[in-house]
C-alpha cells in the first residue's frame, strides 16, 4: 500500500479525473498539424507587409512604413533587416558595439546571443526583407511545432490553447520568440517525464532542466526567472518530499545542483561571444538598459506615470521602481508557494514561476506585443478557469491589433484622440485590462494545479504493477 500511495502522489495535483480519456498518437499528431496551420496563417498575416517591389537595401517599397501599421502586419524581423547589419551578412556581436546616443553598430542586436545567431542564420539566404522573413520562419516553425508537442504529450487537448490560439497568429513570426518558449516549455517537460525509458532520480531531472532553462536565457532573459522556483521545489524533495535524501529535511545539495547547471550553462554559451567581442556582447545588455519608456513600450509606466510628471523624471523614477517591484513579485510569488508547500508538502513550482512571469510581464519598462506568447503554455500547464484564457487574449488582441492602427492614426495625421476611433480604445482596454488580468492571475496561478503528473499513465501503471 506504501508503494501505491508514493506512485499516485504526483508534485503539484494534477486536479484530474481518476481516468483521464485517451490521447494517442494520432491526436498528439493532430494537435501539432493543427499548430502547423496556425503558424502558417501567422506567417501570411505577416507576408503582407513585404514586397511586391523592393528598394536598393532590400526593403519593401513603395509604402512599406505605413502598410505595416495600417495593415497590421508589422513584424520585428521584417523591421530589422535595415539597421542592424543584418542585410550584411555580418556575424554579431564580434565586431559590435554601441555608440553614446545608444545606437548598435557593427552586428550587435539587442538580443542575447543565441537570438542573434537565428537572426544571422535566418539572414544568410536572404537579399530582400520577404525572404528574411520566409527563411526565418522557416528557421523558427520546428520550435513552434515541437512546443504543441511537449504540450500535447503533457497536458493532451488542453494544447490546442496554444496551437489554436489567437497568440500564435499574432507573434509566431513577430520576433524571434518561438525557441525561447520551447526552451521553457521542454524544460517543465524534462523536470517531470524524464527522457528515454529508464527513470531518472529528481534532482538528475531537475539539473537536464536547469540546463534547458539556462539556453533559454541564452535566447531571452526569462526563462531564468523559473530556476528560483525549479531549486526550491528540489530543496523540498519534489512530490511529497519522496525524493529527499534520508534522514535530511531539505536538499540543500540538490538544489545547488540546479541552481549551478544553469549558472554554467549561462557562461558556456555566452563565453566564446565575450571573448571574440566584448563590446558587441555587452552592447546588446547595454540597449535594453538604455531604452526609454516610451509609447512604443506598451507598459504601465508610461501609461500610468506620463500625464503626471515630465519625461526625464519619469524616466529616472521608472529605472529605479521597475526592477525592485519586479524582485518584490518574485519574492511575493515564492512566498506564497511556500506557504502552499506547507500546506499540501509539494512546492508549486510550475505555479510559482507562472506568477512570477506575471510580476515580469506587468512591472517591465517594456511589454512588446510577442511576450503573450511566453505566457501562453501556462494557460495549457495549469488548470485555470477558461474564462481567464478568453479574456487574456481579447485583451491582448485588442492591443496587438490597436496599437498599430493607433500608430498608424498618429503617423500619417489621422484622428487619434480617444474620442476619435476604436484604436486608441483599444490600446487603452488592451493596456489597463492586461494590467488588471496579470494582477489578478498572479494570483490564479499561485492557487491552480499542473494539468499533468510526474510520470505519463502507462509508467505509473507499470510502476504501480511492480
């Protein structure tokens, strides 16, 4: 009976019936085909804003600055073939840097290094923006498909959230986001199902994910955040503590462990970058950290701060206040899952790093229309209510779909007031109503449960067996 009970407890309740309905072969692949045509309308979407006809440098003519806006198929990767050396060819970061108005110059992009290596592969093919776009998302589709995948394999039809959600029609092609979400997703995966047919320990499990979670940092900086939460539930010794070593209250070892993989996973990517080009490595952190809150960041401070006070306070203020409010949400969010393993003796880390991607998303001086994508899988990993999912994506289509028309308004000397067309409400519902549901989420997630277990059902029946 002993056994039993240690094979049915699973790290964080699953919440699901004592016999979840078949998912076999045929409707993971389904999901995943499924995926393959969202993505594809995506890029469509995307594809309007290029050609017929092209300039010297590749870009699209004649009216590409205002089809993109009015259109709404503006995409960063089609933006950023001119200006970043990539219609070059050139290899970044080696030669990089950044000058004294915060200009990126020489191959240096504002992403970290594995982002820039997709885009110059994406670009090696490519003498015009349609085709950057084309081959880059083509470069990106297998991270999109395989991201439907691992969601099918642990979550089953709940993975049509993100292979038909508004989402990836949106953002698949917007930037280069795809293989960062995989890297997270894949990494939940690993923690929880392993690899191959032998059974891992934990703690084993737990470092293949920090590893995964550390390339993610690799391709953008969030996937970090989930390693805090990842460590704290090998600390606790997993599900129930079942994999605590004996006679010990906590897994200090193990968690070092984790923290440790990703630390060295982090410096082994980027290492070879820093010492070929140190300046165009350190340009991309120096970008980001340069850049204004401005109308283009689609965050709360601007919003919120702007009407009251002038722009450099406001700048000064918001690079003081957004970064501890982001740490004060992390420590919130780890908090609170630690009182939850106190109550139920598994640490929630799967919830605690969804909350904490909701700090990030709400409190970062920049929120660029792409980043719903990485919350997206959590909507699938957790078993919240579908009424939040609905309303975060209306929420977010009225943004991603506002925004450019609103600009558009502004650009071209169309009516942009508040009173004057359904953009500039849009970005308002789209930006306050965001706001409102990642607060309000923060919280749904902390209290919801994973819609998948330690091991798939037939391990646990074999182990069970035995």
């Amino acid at each position: 009976m002993s056994v039993a009970r240690e094979v049915v407890s699973v790290p964080e309740r699953t919440g699901a019936g004592s016999r979840a309905p078949r998912f076999g072969r045929a409707a993971l692949a389904a999901v995943v085909l499924l995926c393959g045509l969202t993505m594809f309308v995506g890029f469509l979407n995307k594809d309007r804003c290029t050609g017929p006809e092209f300039d010297q440098w590749g870009r699209s003519a004649p009216d590409y600055e205002k089809r993109n806006k009015a259109d709404v198929c503006y995409s960063d990767i089609q933006h950023l073939w001119i200006g970043r050396d990539v219609d070059r060819h050139v290899f970044p970061y080696v030669d990089g840097g950044i000058t004294s108005q915060g200009v990126l110059v020489g191959g240096a992009v504002e992403y970290p290094v594995l982002t820039g290596l997709m885009i110059w592969l994406g670009a090696i093919p490519a003498h015009d923006d349609a085709a950057f776009l084309l081959f880059s998302a083509l470069l990106m589709a297998p991270f999109g498909l395989a991201t439907g995948w691992l969601l099918g394999k642990l979550s089953r039809w709940r993975a049509l959230i993100w292979a038909l959600g508004p989402p990836v029609v949106l953002y698949a092609f917007h930037n280069w986001d795809l293989p960062v979400v995989l890297c997270a997703v894949a990494a939940v995966y690993v923690a929880h199902r392993g690899w191959g047919r032998r059974e891992r320990p934990l703690v084993d499990r737990a470092v293949a994910a920090s590893v995964l979670l550390g390339i993610g940092f690799a391709f953008k900086l969030y996937p970090a955040i989930f390693v805090l939460p990842l460590c704290l539930y090998v600390l606790t010794g997993g599900p129930g503590g079942r994999s605590l070593p004996s006679g010990a209250r906590y897994d200090v070892a193990g968690a070092v462990r984790v923290a440790s993989a990703a630390v060295v996973t982090v410096t082994l990517v980027n290492l070879p970058f820093v010492l070929a080009g140190p300046a165009g490595w350190k340009a991309s952190f120096a970008f980001q950290g340069l850049r204004r809150v401005d109308i283009t960041t689609n965050s709360v401070w601007f919003w919120g701060l702007r009407p009251f006070m002038p722009d450099e306070d406001m700048q000064v203020l918001v690079g003081v206040l957004s970064p501890v409010a982001i740490l004060a949400s992390f420590a919130l969010a780890c908090r609170l899952g630690w009182r939850r393993y106190l109550r139920e003796g598994s640490y929630p880390w799967v919830a605690v790093s969804a909350a904490m991607l909701c700090g990030f998303l709400l409190l970062h001086k920049v929120h660029s229309p792409q980043y719903t994508l990485w919350l997206v899988p959590m909507f699938v990993l957790l078993r919240v209510n579908w009424g939040w999912v609905v309303a975060y994506f209306a929420a977010d289509l009225a943004m991603g779909v506002g925004i450019f028309r609103w600009y558009y308004a502004i650009e071209f000397g169309r009516p942009s007031g508040i009173y004057d067309g359904f953009a500039a409400q849009a970005v308002v519902i789209g930006v306050w109503g965001r706001a409102a549901l990642l607060v309000a989420l923060f919280l749904v997630f902390l209290k919801s449960e994973v819609t998948f277990g330690d091991l798939d059902p037939d391990r646990r029946r074999r182990t069970a067996t035995a």
